[in-house]
C-alpha cells in the first residue's frame, strides 16, 4: 500500500474546513493570531456600524469594507483548516502504509519470506518487484527499477533507482513501476523516512492543542 498524495480539492478535506472555518470565527480561537483577530474586531466593529445606521441613508463603503474583512478573516480560517486537514489525512495515510506494507525478505539460503515490514532491521536484504512498494529505506545493491516518488517528494514524475553512484538510496513507502531491485534496510522500525514524517505531523499538531490550552 503506497503513501496517497492527497489533492487540494478533496472534498473529503474541503467540507469539513468550511464548517472550521466558521468554528474559528471564535474569538477565543483567533487570540493565538493576533492579526485575523484585529480583522474580526474590524468586521463586527464596521457591522454594527451599518446596523447602527439602520432607516438612515445606506452606507455603501462601510458594508464594502465589512464584507472585505469577514471575507478575509473567513478565508485565513479557511486556509489553516485545510492545511490541518491535509496534514491529518497525510499522516493516516502513512500510519496505514507503515503498517499494511509487507516485504519479501531474502533468507540465506537464497529463498524468501513475506513478513511485515514494521519486522524489518537494519542490515536485512529485501526483494522489491514491480508494482510492489518498497517497505523501508535502503541503498538498491543489485537491480535497476523506475521508481514513483510522487506521495513522498511531490514529484510527479518517476525517477531511475539503480545499484551503485548517487541514485541508489530508496525510501519506504514509494512503489516500484518496472523491474526489481535488491535493497538493504538502512534503518530499523522507528528510525525511517515515514515515521520521521508522522512525528513531524503529529508533533505540530501536539505543539498547536499546547498553545491553544494555555
């Protein structure tokens, strides 16, 4: 099971940051971000100004402007919550990668045996074949294969992994589209790319419910 790279138009992501977006309208919320919560002070400041003027001659710039700032304070909600969103849809992604993912490992007899990849360990040889993903990082020591990267770099286009010079590192959860390669694991559960990525995804979520209690 490959990393899903998750597309800024998911619906699945954009629903529920339109709903945020208005949640954190909360004056309570906006304290940790001083300029949208002058923005919103602004809008219901220039609101109550047009609803103060109510059977009195329309005040065409005042609702421009309290359109403007209930627009830019509604859109700089909603931008964070679809970042919070993506970063949490990334990390089940890679939560369900790092525990679905199994690997051929080579015994020493030549044979191999279809384990986990979370029982791989430093030093262990692995066979990656085509439309397989690869279940932990490594250096390719025998092989060459096109490799897709996309959910991990962001690149669209594959890229040629192959024994030997500098394009012989790969990184667990990328697939193999074509041929084989022969991979030692370079690092042990706990220590690779996709789990660094969690901790980073989930470390800043940590740090953002921290400022928010205090």
């Amino acid at each position: 099971m490959a990393v899903k790279a998750h597309s800024l138009f998911d619906r699945r992501i954009i629903g529920p940051a339109v709903l945020a977006s208005f949640k954190k309208l909360n004056p309570v919320s906006l304290l940790k971000n001083p300029v949208i919560f002058v923005t919103e002070v602004g809008a219901v400041v220039t609101t109550a100004g047009l609803l103060l003027r109510s059977g009195k001659e329309p005040g065409g710039f005042i609702l421009q402007v309290s359109l403007w700032l209930w627009f830019t304070a509604l859109f700089a909600n909603f931008a964070e919550a679809m970042a919070e969103g993506r970063g949490k849809a990334q990390a089940r992604e890679l939560r369900k990668t790092r525990s679905h993912t199994r690997a051929n490992r080579l015994k020493a007899d030549g044979t191999t045996e279809r384990i986990p990849a979370e029982l791989l360990r430093k030093g262990d040889l692995i066979l990656v074949s085509e439309r397989e993903v690869i279940p932990s990082d490594g250096e390719i020591i025998e092989g060459v294969a096109t490799v897709d990267e996309s959910a991990i770099t962001g690149e669209s286009a594959p890229v040629i992994r192959e024994a030997g010079g500098d394009r012989s590192a790969v990184t667990g959860g990328t697939r193999v589209l074509s041929d084989w390669i022969k991979v030692v694991v370079t690092a042990n559960p706990g220590e690779s790319f996709l789990d660094r990525m969690i901790s980073l995804v989930e470390g800043a979520r940590r740090q953002k419910h921290q400022m928010r209690s205090l």
